[in-house]
C-alpha cells in the first residue's frame, strides 16, 4: 500500500472515518449500558469495567467496518487496494402497485395505511481507478411512495345500528321506558 494514487488515498480516509465513527458510537452504547449494568460495583470495577470492554467494542467495530468496506473498493481484476469506487448508478421502474396495510386499534376503529410500492431494476458500475476495469452489479429494490394514513371510526354491525344508535333495552335510550312517577311511558325528551 505504499504506492496509492491521491484517489486511493482520499478512499482510505473516507472508509477509515465512516468506521471510526461506527466504533465509536458502538462502543460508547456498550460501556454505557456496562456502566448502569454494573452499578452496585465499586467505582474503579464499575468504570474500569465499562470503559475496557467500551474500548474493545469500539476497536473490534472498527476493524469490523474498515476491512468490510475496504474488501469491497478493492479492484479484483489488479488487486489494488482503494481503487474500486461506483462510477455510475442507474434505475429503471419495473412496476408501480398500489399497496395497504389494515391495523384495528384499541378502541376498534381501523387504521389503513396506503402507498404505491416501486419496484426498480437497478445497475451499478464500479470502475478500478488503477486499470480502468469495469465491473457491474444488478439486483432489484423497492421504494415506499405516497404513503398515506386514514382512520376509520368502528361501526358496530348488531342488527343493522351503528354505535351512535342504541336500541330500546340497553340503557343508552329513554324510549320504551315506564316513568316511575307518573306509570306512563317516556317519551326519550
């Protein structure tokens, strides 16, 4: 690696921050949550403890993420380290389908969720900047549009009434119902 271009060189330190940042926050959760796990500890066991298995977190995500990211920018035709990068990135809409999803919540009323769901062919071009080889990928991906969400109120379906509408014997409607003064029939008023 003593021989990398400017290209290579920005690539490197590119990959090198995105898994340093990676190591970093990983390894921040994990001593954090090791400090409030171990504390009923002693002081020097509880952070000694916490920042040791944090620093080892981090250092492993670290390595985890750069050798990944460098294994995929390195060229497989030359070898060269760096080199790989995307040079072009085109999509092409296969189909459009209107989608939804229904969730009854808890006071029974329906949640409907709609989108259009877009189903794209997609082709990637990497090119060595060493010795111009080019490679492609192609797979395929989905992408959410237009998504909305409507709430339908619930509507019982006991005999033909909704829930606004109660029936005479259920103790939400006066009709129907002998006045216990005058013995005569309500008029629900």
């Amino acid at each position: 690696m003593v021989d990398l271009s400017q290209d290579q060189v920005a690539k490197r330190a590119a990959i090198q921050k995105t898994a340093l940042i990676w190591g970093v926050v990983v390894g921040a959760i994990v001593g954090l949550v090791l400090l409030w796990i171990l504390g009923g500890q002693g002081g020097a066991v509880r952070f000694g403890g916490a920042l040791v298995i944090g620093m080892a977190t981090a250092f492993a995500v670290f390595r985890a993420s750069f050798n990944s990211a460098a294994k995929t920018a390195k060229c497989d035709s030359c070898g060269a380290a760096f080199s790989r990068s995307r040079s072009d990135h085109v999509e092409t809409l296969i189909a459009s389908t209107p989608k939804d999803e229904r969730k009854e919540q808890p006071d029974k009323s329906t949640q409907v969720t709609s989108w259009i769901e877009d189903k794209f062919d997609v082709l990637d071009t990497y090119t060595c900047a060493k010795c111009s080889n080019v490679t492609t990928k192609a797979y395929q991906t989905t992408r959410r549009r237009d998504e909305e969400t409507v709430t339908f109120p619930y509507e019982s379906a006991k005999g033909g009434q909704s829930q606004k509408g109660a029936s005479a014997g259920d103790g939400k409607s006066d009709e129907g119902k002998t006045d216990s003064t005058s013995g005569r029939k309500g008029s629900g008023r």
